[in-house]
C-alpha cells in the first residue's frame, strides 16, 4: 500500500475554486473524484458539535463576526460559505461525503482552553460511531493534541504543524515561546510526531533538514512553488492548481 503522507499530493481544504468554497463538501467531493488526498480543519461549535473551518471566526468566510465557539451548530448552520448555498460541515458529514474515497489529513485547530484529551477523544469517538475505515492521519500546530492523539490511536500517523516565522504573527510573549519551540521542532521529543508539515516558503531550514520522518510542505499554490518545496520535503499540501499525482 502506497503511503499517502509521502505519495499523493494533498489538496488543501478539499479541491476549491470560485464555485466550490474551501472547506465546503462541494470541495471535498470534488478532492476525492479527481484522485488526491485532502486536508481539512476540525473544531468545536459552541456546545460541543465538531465542525469543519479553518478560521477562528466567521467573518471571512460567512461574513459573520462572531468566533465559531462563540456560535451553537444550529446558529452555524444558518450560514453559508462565501455567498454560495454550502453549509459549514459536520465532522461526520465530512467524513459520510468522503465515505473513504480518499485519504485524508486531519488539522486540529488549536482552541483556548481545549484539552488535548478532549478534542482528541471527541474526533476518535466520532471516526468509531460512523465506523469510518478510511485512512487518515492527525497533524496540529498544538503538540499536546497531537501527542493525546498519538496516545489515543497509537495506529494513527500523526504529525506536528510548524514553520520558521511563526513568531511573527502573534504580539503575546506566551505565543511567541510556544512558537520559537515549534518552528525548532523542540516538541518533537515530547510527542515523537510521525511527519511534520512544514511552511515551504520558510525552507530549507536545518531542523527540518534533521527530520527522520516524512516532510510536508504547506501551502502549495504552483508548479514553481512545488519545485522549490520538493528540495526539501517529500510531498505538498496544495491549492489553486493540479499538481501530478
């Protein structure tokens, strides 16, 4: 069996363009028919629902300003994705559409005050009750949810997220220690990650060049781009074009 992780190119937030929104199952179905794996985003709603988005909050893609835990399913559901008639999914939708069709990676998105064993536990139990048997594989820019994880499905790849300007994007002296750890790969010894996926634009880099594991590059968005992250990983994460399979 080809490893996935390290073969087939994974489209990022499913196969979007102008008709079908990132991270709708529009895109996800379109991901799966044209043979690629594909990346998706799993959160909390409000009360508990495991929803499918990449950003904290609404306004970009829904044009509402609350934040997605500020938001109960049944309020997120009353929206629509970039003025089209996609609904933000359910995990379990998600994954009913993909129905084992193709590969997918799984990003954990990082949630203030969301345990590690909590998130963890809520998307395993959800993958056991639909009984779900396709092949999947767990990455987060939070070690410790990747390590809760890891320990809970020790079967499951599961990687951590990280690049070298990550420090840049957030002004709090906490996210910036976190941040200098992650770009330096300093949790892996705690969490001993299966891959790790890497900002290409930040690369070569030396910790990733010591890396054992398999390398992603994330975010692909050409041809030029995916010659440059291939130098120094051994697949993409893409978007905005086709590449190879």
């Amino acid at each position: 069996m080809k490893n996935f992780l390290k073969e087939l190119p994974i489209a990022h937030r499913g196969l979007h363009d102008e008709t079908k929104p990132e991270n709708s199952l529009a895109a996800y179905r379109a991901a799966a028919e044209a043979g690629y794996a594909m990346e998706t985003d799993v959160r909390f709603s409000k009360d508990g629902a495991l929803v499918i988005l990449h950003d904290d909050d609404l306004s970009r893609l829904a044009g509402d300003p609350r934040r997605v835990d500020e938001c109960t399913l049944e309020e997120l559901k009353k929206l629509r994705l970039c003025g089209s008639e996609e609904q933000i999914p359910t995990f379990a939708e998600f994954l009913e559409t993909v129905n084992g069709r193709a590969p997918l990676l799984i990003e954990i998105k990082d949630m203030p005050k969301v345990k590690g064993k909590r998130i963890a536990k809520a998307i395993a139990d959800e993958i056991d009750r639909l009984g779900y048997k396709g092949e999947y594989a767990i990455q987060s820019f939070n070690p410790f949810y990747v390590k809760a994880y890891k320990k809970l499905r020790p079967a499951v790849p599961c990687g951590i997220l990280a690049n070298r300007d990550m420090a840049n994007k957030n002004s709090r002296l906490a996210w910036k220690i976190k941040a200098r750890f992650l770009s330096r790969l300093r949790f892996n010894f705690l969490v001993k990650p299966d891959f790790i996926s890497y900002g290409f634009w930040t690369l070569p880099h030396k910790w990733v060049t010591k890396f054992k594991g398999t390398k992603l590059a994330w975010t692909v968005r050409s041809e030029a781009d995916e010659q440059r992250a291939r130098r120094d990983t051994d697949n993409i994460i893409f978007e905005n074009y086709l590449p190879k399979k």
